[in-house]
C-alpha cells in the first residue's frame, strides 16, 4: 500500500479513544466512524447499515452494566486495523456484582466516503461466544463446560 491509500493513524488513534471511552451519547456520533452502508458482524448480528450498527450500541448499553472497551494491541496495514480488546461489563439481572470478561478482536476495514473522509466501511468482531459468554452463565455454563469436556476426551 501506498501512504496517500493507508488510513491516517491519528484517526485509529481517535477511534481506539471512542470506543475505550464510549457512553451513550456518543452513539449519535457513530457516522464520524462508520460508514452509512457500513457492515457490522459478530458471532450474533450482520447488519449492514450505520443506524443498526448504532442499534447494536444502544442494545448494549440498554442491556448491560457499565460496559468498556479495553483496547490491548492495535494492527494497522494499509486501509485494515486490527484491534484485541478486553469487554468489561456487568449483567443487570444476573449476578449483577461480578464483572465479566470477554477477549476478542475486531478487524476494521476503512475506506473513503463520496466526502473524501475515511470512515469504517466493515467492523467484524472475532470471540469465541461459547468460552467467552455461554460457559459463565449459570444455568447454562455446567452443560457448555462438560460438552467441551465430552469432545476434547
């Protein structure tokens, strides 16, 4: 890649700030990042606009205690990112004391806007959901944790 074709390091800098300080309100500002078509996919969600992915955001907050970001290493080449994060938060209802961790990371892909801005034009997030989530939920984590013990035997 050429520098003139490789997304500028102060706007990963700026993003990898958003999202480790992101709270509701910022969630209006999400097309200062993303794309209006773009792509958003994780082991749950493949939406393909910025007011779903906005969706996404919202669900989360609405739907989890003091969720963060906490961005660990950051990849860049050329117009690709790629970030490993730590998600902190809380469950509202279940155990609501216990912060949870999920690792995971998110390879971004950037491209020019018909603006000639940079912006996010596809967001995949990469976790593994039965380790990370399914095995820490109560009811259903005994039975994640002896399906994985009965396949790797």
């Amino acid at each position: 890649m050429h520098a003139d074709t490789d997304v500028p390091q102060s706007l990963i800098d700026e993003l990898v700030t958003a999202f480790e300080q992101l709270q509701p309100a910022d969630i209006a500002r999400m097309g200062d990042w993303y794309d209006e078509h773009a792509r958003f996919k994780d082991p749950f969600k493949d939406v393909h606009s910025l007011a779903e992915i906005q969706a996404i955001f919202q669900h989360m907050f609405d739907s989890l205690r003091e969720p963060r970001f906490v961005v660990t290493s950051c990849l860049v080449q050329g117009q690709g990112c790629f970030l490993v994060w730590e998600f902190l938060f809380r469950f509202k209802t279940m155990q609501p004391g216990v912060e949870q961790c999920i690792h995971g990371g998110s390879h971004l892909v950037f491209g020019l806007n018909t603006q000639g801005e940079w912006r996010i034009q596809s967001h995949r997030d990469y976790w593994d959901a039965a380790e990370e989530l399914y095995e820490k939920l109560p009811w259903i984590g005994s039975l994640m944790r002896w399906l994985k013990r009965r396949i790797n035997s």
